[in-house]
C-alpha cells in the first residue's frame, strides 16, 4: 500500500534523533529565509510554519504522553 507524502515524513521524523532534527530544520529554515520569488511566496511560507507548528505540537504531545507512562 502507497503511503502518502506526509505520512511518509512524519515516519521519517519519527525515526531521526536530535542531531537529524537539527539538520532538517536548518535546511528547511534556508528554504524559508530565500528571497521571494514567487508572488504567492509569503502565503506558501505562512502555510509552511504553520504545518511545522503543528507537526512539533503533535511531538510534543507524544513525548508529554511517553514521560506520563
């Protein structure tokens, strides 16, 4: 079965540790921190954090829940 993209990066998030993390959100920031180049660039950037936000909330859930156990 096909899994989707998300799924797939958020498995993959699952997997990294710290350092991993680090270096994956470092790269995303140089994404982030380019100049505009498109018109609907800062839409898609707002868009962007907000899906990480709530990617990190939801871990920060699960690590609550882990140390509660």
């Amino acid at each position: 079965m096909l899994q989707s993209p998300k799924l797939a990066i958020l498995q993959s998030l699952d997997a990294m540790d710290k350092v991993q993390m680090e270096e994956v959100l470092v790269y995303i920031k140089g994404i982030l921190n380019q100049p505009e180049r498109t018109p609907d660039y800062k839409a898609f950037k707002k868009e962007a954090m907000k899906e990480i936000r709530q990617a990190l909330r939801q871990e920060n859930g699960k690590q609550k829940l882990r140390i509660a156990v």
